[in-house]
C-alpha cells in the first residue's frame, strides 16, 4: 500500500501558518500568496496528487485537504487586514500635521454644502423684521380642530367663508372634525387663550408656520405653503396702529421706495378688514405686466379683530382692542426675488438656489 499523500498535511500546513504569521507587509504578502495558497502552493500540488487515489479514498483525502485550505485563507485573510490597518496608521503618523492643539490627521473630500431654501431664509428674515419692531415669534400646530381654525374665528359651519379653502380633513375617527390648518390664524386663538388663562395680555407676537389647502399647483398657487400673521391686542389701539405697523415693516424689509395701501376688503375674523398692497417689486410702481399696469401687488390681509372673535376667547372688547394682519410667506420671497413660478421654491435644485447665495 502506497503511503498517503497527506501523510505529511498538518506539519505542511503548521509550516504555512508559521509563514504567514512572519508576513510583515502587504508586499511580502502578495509576493509570498502564489505559493501559499496559489498554483505554485504546497496545497495545489497535493490536489494534483489526489488523483492517483482509489475514489473513496480521494473523496476523504480531499474534504481533508479542503479544510486544511480554508485554514490557511483565513489565516491569510486575517493578516492581510492586520497589515492593512498597521499600514494605515502609520501613514495617517507619518502625514500627521502639528498645529498646536489641533492635530490634522486625514484630509476630507470638500462636501457641498447646499443653500437655505427661499422660504426658510424669508421666513428668518421676516422674523428679524418684526422682532426688531417689538413683536415676539410664536408657533402653533399644523393640525387644528374646527373649531381653532374655523369656529373660533367667527367661521361658523355651512359660513359661505369656507368655501374660500378647499380643505384637508383628517380622519382620526373621532366625532369632532380635524383639518390640517388652511392658515396660520388658529395660532392667534391659542395666544389669545393662553393670555386669557394666564391674565398675560397685552399680546403683540407674529406668528409664521406651514399652512395646507387644496390648490392645484401653478405658478402662484402650492398646496402647501407659508404665512406669516401678526396680532396685537393691547388697550387703545386704532386702525391707525395697523396702517402704522404695516407701512413700517414694508419700508424695512422691501426697501424705502416701496410703499403699502389698504383697500377695504372682507375677512370673517376681523372688522373693518383691509387688504393691503405693496408697490409692485419689479418695476417700482412704473406699471408692468405683473402688475397688470397697476403698479401695485397684492400682499395680504389685515384688520380690526372682530368682537365674535373676542367673544370666543373670552377677552373683553370694552377694555380691549386689536388688529391682525397675514401673507404669505412663500408670495414674499417670489416677490423679494422676482421668481416667476412658485413652485421653483419648492423643488430644491441647488442651481435655482445658488443663484441667491
Ligand atoms: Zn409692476
């Protein structure tokens, strides 16, 4: 009987795990590969000479042999990112950069950083407006019941007023009817409440956020967008504050040539309302095509806070009086920036974008 051919096997392969062990770098150890694990390995050549074995006996020869190979690749394997990262901390040593306290130890690719969105951006700067006339910034819910975004503003059920916002209900399975807000007033309720509980008024706060209604998108209509609102509920305050406030904060964030008018106009929660125009951005009150030759553009609304109002939060009007006024925010920076479609604020092309850095 001929002796095996892997009589000698586990001292072949303890030899080939000494070897590997002793690889010192990633270059001994793609020069030695080839002849550990390679065509010209110790291994390959017992493979070849498995062939001269009775079947049954290479069939066991070879799972044997096979074992022993996946040893030695792994044992490979495992060296090979040993070197690997030894190689990578030595370079990352070798190229540090002493600066002192702060140490630069591996060079970054440049990222691109994007740009502010021109809603969020005016939204900041709307702020930085009022908050520089005195106002405080408050916050609301998106998802109102009726009765803040509707009721509580003298916007009762079946009131021809609701026929103005094509709306989205919720469904939560309740009895009573929850909408997302189709404006940023239910905000007003909220402060007008909270100052009622908590014997806090006056109030002179705006009140930005996102607003939801079901318009089809064009170039001046999303489905959802922005408003800014301000309210002021204070002892003596007149018509004459709100054309005051708005003629102000017109000056200080489109600049001194531009002027605001109110013409009298119709909203459910407030009484006398006005809407009030700007001087038309783009061609300064010349007359132009956006301005259909008027040279004035729409902006928002406003007026005196209606006694219902006052009635369903429980401020007294003997005492009390205000004014509220709203626009969106989204129709100012398409004014501030002369975008011609709307929906270009939305889509977050940083090409649309770069062009306001
Ligand atoms: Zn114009």
């Amino acid at each position: 009987m001929t002796p095996s051919p892997l009589a000698e096997l586990d001292s072949q392969k303890a030899a080939l795990l000494r070897s590997i062990a002793a690889l010192s770098t990633l270059d001994a150890l793609r020069e030695s590969e080839p002849t550990i694990t390679g065509k010209r390995s110790i291994l390959s050549s017992l493979q070849k000479s498995l062939g001269s074995l009775e079947p049954e006996a290479r069939r066991d020869a070879g799972a044997q042999l096979q074992e022993a190979r996946r040893e030695v690749e792994d044992a490979l394997l495992r060296r090979r990112e040993e070197l690997a990262h030894a190689q990578r901390a030595e370079s990352l040593g070798a190229d540090r950069l002493d600066l002192g306290d702060v140490v630069v130890s591996a060079v970054r690719v440049p990222v691109s950083m994007g740009h502010p969105n021109l809603v969020a951006s005016t939204q900041r700067e709307l702020e930085d407006v009022f908050v520089g006339m005195g106002f405080t910034v408050a916050d609301g819910p998106e998802v109102e019941s009726d009765w803040y975004n509707f009721e509580a503003l003298n916007i009762p059920p079946a009131h021809p007023a609701r026929g103005l916002w094509d709306t989205f209900y919720v469904d939560l399975g309740e009895p009573e009817t929850v909408v997302l807000r189709t404006h940023t007033s239910p905000t007003q309720i909220h402060l007008m409440e909270t100052a009622v509980a908590n014997n806090s008024l006056p109030i002179h706060s705006v009140m930005p956020g996102r607003c939801h209604r079901r318009d089809t998108p064009d170039s001046s209509h999303l489905p959802t967008f922005h408003q800014i609102e301000g309210l002021v509920v204070d002892r003596g305050i007149t018509f004459a504050d709100l054309a005051g406030v708005i003629e102000t904060f017109t000056k200080s964030y489109f600049g001194a040539d531009i002027a605001a008018r109110l013409r009298p106009g119709y909203f459910p929660f407030t009484e006398p309302s006005a809407e009030f125009e700007i001087t038309c951005t783009i061609c300064r009150g010349e007359g132009c095509r956006t301005c259909s030759q008027t040279g004035w553009l729409e902006l928002g609304g406003s007026g005196m806070l209606d006694p219902a109002v006052f009635d369903a939060v429980g401020i007294d009007g003997n005492e009390w009086s205000g004014f509220a006024f709203g626009f969106g925010i989204d129709r100012c920076a398409q004014m501030r920036y002369q975008v011609g479609d709307m929906r270009a604020l939305i889509e977050n092309d940083t090409r649309f974008l770069r062009q306001f850095s």
